[in-house]
C-alpha cells in the first residue's frame, strides 16, 4: 500500500489521520509519516484497513463515540459482555466500564460491532455463528500474521547481533 493509497482510503471513508490512527491502532505522527514516506506501513496496519475498507467502512456516526448502547446491542444479538470482549478483542472489565459509561467505546472497537452488526443483518442466510466466525477468522488472521512478523523481527535482530559478534573478532 502506497502513499496514495492511504490517503484515498482516508478520503473516500471520510477520515481524519487521527481517525485511521485510532482504527489501526497507532500514533497520529505514524500516519502522517505514512503519508509523507517518512516510514514505511505495517503489514497488519494494511490488512486492517483492507477490513474495514471490504466491509464498506463508513466514518458516519463514529463522531459520538458512545453512540452504541451496549446493553441494547447485547440484548438484541443475545449476546454477553465476553461475547462483546471477543467480537472488540478487549478484557470483559472493559466491555464492563463502556457499558457504565466510565470509559468511552473507541472507534476500533465501534467499526468491530459495526462489522458485526452487518454481517448478522445482510447474511446471505447463513448461521449467524458462521458470519460471525467469518470476520472472527479475518481478525484472527491479522493477529497471526503480526505475530509472525514479530518472531521474524526477533530472528532478525538475532542475525544482526551474531554479525556484529564475528565482525568485531576479524
């Protein structure tokens, strides 16, 4: 994903750089580095935008980031705060504080319903298990993928110091 890119999809979702920043999960400053090639996009930074972006991402009512009354959306899915926790990957105690209104619903964790809010409505009559597994397993995907970039991150600096190691003994 190029500089051009990022800043299309910012455009065409009606985002600011600290919304995207907020949806993938980082710094402000990193979006604007992306998007004057001062720093290179993650791989999962790109696969989450391409989430959002497949799942017809629209910033339209996430200006009020309460706006979702949890306990209405569990009773209307029948769902728990731990199926809440699982759907936003967050801790139960923090579904908890959302549902008190000690802690605002960030914007991730608001698209995260949203998408699952959408496939429970626009199914193409599948179990509402299965769509929700879909995007369960999309999530999933990016959380392995990241991992495995962490391992390969590690690996390289491991490469990187036993270099350092033989150049300084020649």
């Amino acid at each position: 994903m190029d500089i051009q890119e990022i800043k299309n999809f910012r455009k065409r979702h009606n985002l600011t750089q600290s919304d995207l920043a907020e949806i993938v999960g980082v710094k402000v400053s990193a979006v604007s580095k992306w998007e004057i090639g001062q720093r290179n996009i993650s791989n999962s930074a790109i696969k989450l935008i391409r989430i959002y972006d497949e799942n017809n991402f629209s910033n339209e009512g996430l200006k009020n980031e309460n706006q979702i009354d949890l306990k209405e959306f569990r009773n209307k899915y029948n769902l728990t705060q731990g199926d809440l926790a699982k759907i936003t990957y967050c801790k139960i105690g923090t579904v908890q504080s959302w549902e008190q209104g000690r802690r605002n619903i960030p914007k991730n964790a608001i698209k995260l319903l949203t998408i699952f809010e959408k496939n429970k409505v626009n199914g193409n009559g599948e179990n509402e298990s299965n769509e929700f597994s879909r995007v369960d397993l999309k999530l999933d995907e990016i959380l392995n993928y990241q991992r495995s970039l962490l391992i390969e991150i590690k690996n390289l600096k491991f490469q990187i110091d036993e270099l350092k190691k033989h150049t300084n003994l020649s």
